[in-house]
C-alpha cells in the first residue's frame, strides 16, 4: 500500500514536540524521564502533534536499544486519530525495530487509528518488501 500525495513533510513539524532518547528508558523497568533533551545518548525519537495528527521521527538507527522506550512511551501519548512515522533519518532497521512497528500497528488497530510509515529509503522499503510489510502498512513515498 503505497502513497505518493501527503501534507505532511519535515519542515512541517514544528509545533508540539518532546523527545525520547535511546538512553530515556531508564532501568529495565522502562521507567522514563522525557521531560528534556539527553543530547549526550545521540539518537532520539522525535515525537510532533501538528494540526491533529502525530509524526514520529525516528532516528539513523532503529533498533533493540529502544524496545524499552518505544511503544509504552510513545504509545501512552499519542492522542490522535492519524500516525506518521517519518523513516527519512532511518538508515538501519533490525529485527526488534520491525517488531515493534508491528506491535504499533496492532495497538492503533485496537485504538481505530491510522498508521502511515513516511519516507523510507529504498534500502529500508526493500526491507520492507521482503517481510512484507507493504501489505500490512501504509507507505507513503517520495514520488
């Protein structure tokens, strides 16, 4: 499912953001503290409200060092019926990765709330096909 028209793009976001670095999640409890930028830990997931939707910037490296952070920090403030998650950034995905976007997609199923993965290169859309993704995301592209 692939998409090539959309209002949203990068310059954009600009109007509510908070910031979850790989290094918030804290102890193994996946206790959090969000309330600021931890720039020492490098990569962040940026999270936008602009004009009712929610654009999820994800950072070069999607991986398992944000399975404590991902879905419980960002899934407890999503409050919108409309999700981006923009993988311009996004240069490497793993397995955890490609899990939890599948566990973001199940969450916003239970909750009614569209799921649209954003600007993936084509090294990541490639990926994508071959898990098979495409058939189970919405994917909106640069034409």
């Amino acid at each position: 499912m692939y998409s090539t028209a959309s209002n949203t793009n990068n310059t954009q976001y600009k109007q509510n953001s908070s910031i979850l670095s790989e290094c918030d999640h804290g102890d193994d409890n996946g206790s959090t503290d969000t309330g600021h930028i931890q720039k020492q830990c490098g990569e962040t997931i940026e999270i936008i409200e602009q004009n009712g939707k929610i654009v999820i910037i994800l950072p070069e490296f999607f991986n398992y060092r944000f399975r404590h952070s991902f879905l419980n920090d960002v899934a407890g403030r999503l409050k919108s019926k409309e999700i981006y998650v923009d993988f311009s950034n996004v240069e490497f995905i793993d397995s955890t990765g490609l899990g939890m976007l599948l566990l973001l997609r199940e969450w916003c199923d239970k909750q009614k709330i569209l799921l649209t993965i954003a600007h993936p290169n084509n090294k990541i859309l490639n990926i994508f096909e071959k898990v098979e993704f495409d058939k189970m995301f919405n994917i909106f592209i640069e034409p």
